[in-house]
C-alpha cells in the first residue's frame, strides 16, 4: 500500500513575553494551531546511524523542505513527507529547545491539497534539529527522524547565527513593534542626509552597493518596507545595516507611524547591534549594544506629513 503523505504548513511568528504551558504549548518554540500538545520528550526511538528504515510499525519514509533555512518571522514555509500506512498521526518537536511536543494527524495525501496544517512558530535561533515521528492508531511510535534546520533572524547577518565564520554586518539598527501598523525607521546620518524604507540608502549615489561583501564600502541600507500602506507582511520589522564601518560621526535614530492601518497603539523597540571578533576561535557574532522602546498611539500616525520621533543616537569614531 502507498505510504500516505504529510504536509507541515509552517507560519513563523516572532514572539516575546508569553510563558510556557504544559496544558496548552504557549510559549512553546513550537505553536500548532490544529495540534494537541503533550509535556515530554518525543516518543519513538532514535534512528540508527546507518538510517535504516525498520520494516514494521509507523514510520516515516522521507521528510523534506525545499528550503532548511528558515526566518524567525516568516509566514507559509512547508515541510513535506510521507508516513507508512498504519500511521494514525506525526510527532513534532525541536531536539534541544521547548518542554514537550505537539501531535497532528496525518491526512491529505497530497501536500498542495488545501488541507495543510496550520502552525505558528516562535524558533530558537541557529542551527536547530527539528524532529518528527509518525506515531499509530494504538499510541505507538515509531522511530524519530531528524532534520537539520538553520533558523535566521529576521535582521540580516548573513546567516552568521548559524555558521559562525561567516562575518555579520559592522552594525545593524533594527526597528520592531507588536501591531500591524505601519510603522518606519528613519535616520539622519552624519552629513545631514535622512534615510527611511522610501530613501533607503545613505549613500550619494542610490545605486551604490550595500550588499555583503569584502569591499571597503561605508554604506548603509534599509531592508525592506514593512506593513507598507497598510499591506500587512507579518514581520514588522525594519533594519538599516552597514557590511563595514560606517563613516565616522553620528547618526540620529528616529521611528514614525506612517499609518496606523486600524490599530489603537503599537508597542516598538529600537535595537542596535555591532559586530564583534572571537580572533582565537576566528568566529563572528552581533552583539546587542542599546534597546529602547516606545509607543505611538493611533493618533500619532502622520503620513510622514510630521517629523518623526527621535530615539536614540550612535556613534563611530
């Protein structure tokens, strides 16, 4: 008989303040929607080294994604597989993060079918193992199989949380808010130029090159737009980021609620990182430097009419 298919619709959502709960999983590294939670590790027993597939009881055949990197805060990313035909429901959870794991059945033989499940998901960051089992009728389990997923931050650090060689921007200045708001982070660099998601560069020349690289470039960009107009994308979060040291001087930090597309209030934060250098280990990381928060209420929303709201400042000699 045709082993049946599995299909885990991922819906990444960034998350803080909420606890843990052995009853309902909030809190949890993991949030299934349509998933039953259960205190514990993963039943099953762990794969052999040589990945055999046992011949009896529920297993998992293959497991996959298109994609093993996965950003803290991104909506739709699908894990696909198959399970044997004695299996009844799948078992998830992360190796070394969360207090327990969640189960959901496993139906849809097609992993397109508009029956996919729906998860919400508040990762650990780095290099995590995530694992499934497929587990019967009768509450037995089968053997676990593991997969080996990067999850990134949604700031850019060219993936260095999970592959600590690699070198992460100079300096990253990270705009978040809690409200699907549209919300903007906006600077004034050192020469008097100001940079927002609509003139996202401090550079002269627009086209100029703020990318990763290994050239000595001082420019810094904003990443994206978001909730722009309204269009809500769920990752309320904007970045400004230098590949090098920036040019020497101050740079003025403000945030400004464009609109506020129908919310009351929105709850933001201001964080700033800089790159720091392990030379014996030759590794890499962002170290978080300065966090200051605040609040626009609907009232405040100006279509960029007003000036917005200073912050903070940074320096580089």
């Amino acid at each position: 008989m045709r082993a049946s298919v599995v299909a885990l619709l991922l819906l990444l959502a960034s998350c803080t303040g909420t606890s843990a709960s052995s009853t309902t999983g909030l809190g949890e590294p993991i949030f299934v929607e349509s998933g039953t939670f259960f205190p514990g590790g993963l039943p099953g027993t762990p794969a052999p080294d040589g990945g055999a597939i046992p011949d009896g009881g529920p297993q998992i055949p293959d497991l996959g994604t298109v994609n093993a990197l996965v950003l803290a805060g991104q909506v739709g990313h699908n894990f696909s597989g198959h399970v044997t035909p004695d299996s009844y429901s799948v078992g998830v959870r992360f190796q070394d993060a969360g207090t327990g794991y969640w189960v959901v059945p496993a139906d849809g033989p097609d992993p397109t079918d508009d029956n996919l499940l729906a998860w919400s998901f508040n990762a650990p960051l780095g290099l995590q193992n995530l694992q499934f089992v497929a587990i019967d009728g009768t509450g037995q389990a089968g053997e676990q199989q593991s997969l080996p997923t990067c999850v990134v931050p949604p700031y850019p650090d060219n993936y260095n949380v999970c592959y600590p060689t690699r070198k992460p921007p100079a300096v990253v200045v990270s705009l978040l808010w809690d409200s699907n708001a549209d919300l903007d982070l906006v600077l004034r660099t050192p020469d008097g130029k100001w940079v927002d998601p609509k003139h996202p560069t401090t550079a002269d020349n627009p086209d100029a090159d703020a990318g990763f690289s290994e050239a000595p470039s001082t420019v810094g960009a904003i990443d994206r737009d978001s909730n722009a107009e309204c269009v809500i994308d769920n990752l309320r979060e904007e970045d400004a980021t230098w590949t090098n040291a920036p040019t020497t001087g101050t740079y003025l930090i403000y945030a400004n609620e464009f609109s506020a597309c129908s919310t009351q209030a929105s709850t933001f934060e201001i964080v700033t990182y800089r790159r720091v250098e392990d030379a014996d280990a030759g590794t890499y990381s962002l170290a978080v430097t300065q966090t200051i928060g605040g609040q626009f209420l609907a009232q405040q929303a100006n279509g960029n009419d007003e000036a917005p709201l200073y912050v903070t400042s940074i320096s580089f000699p």
